[in-house]
C-alpha cells in the first residue's frame, strides 16, 4: 500500500481533532496519524489509491500549512 509523507504544522492533538473530519471524508486516504513530537510534524497517510494533491487540498482547508516529504 502506498505510503505518503508530509510535513504540516498539526502540532497538538486539538490540531489532529481539527484536521480528522477532512481527512476522514477524503476517500483515497484509508489511514493516517500525525507524529508531533518531531519538529517538522510529519503526517503520514496510506491508502492503495491516494492522492497527494487530495491530502494536500484536505489539510489546507482544515487551515494547516502542508508540503511534501521528498
């Protein structure tokens, strides 16, 4: 299953509360998990069709600033 990294800037868990709905409601995405302990918080996403430009849109909208991992 294909594996995306991004960097965001979810820092806490009200940020992960705040972000869930539009990437729960994206359906290419099948799991996901923001680790913010590491500095550049980096949000992680699996599904066996997703769609980085998908991710990238959701977590916009929810109002976090978003970029690929290279």
């Amino acid at each position: 299953m294909p594996t995306l990294h991004f960097k965001t800037s979810i820092n806490c868990a009200n940020c992960v509360r705040a972000v869930t709905p539009f990437l729960d409601a994206e359906p290419t995405v099948e799991t996901w998990r923001v680790d913010t302990d590491n500095p550049a918080k980096i949000l992680t996403v699996e599904g066996p069709n997703v769609i980085p430009e998908q991710v990238l849109k959701a977590v916009a909208q929810a109002g976090f600033d978003i970029e690929p991992v290279a």
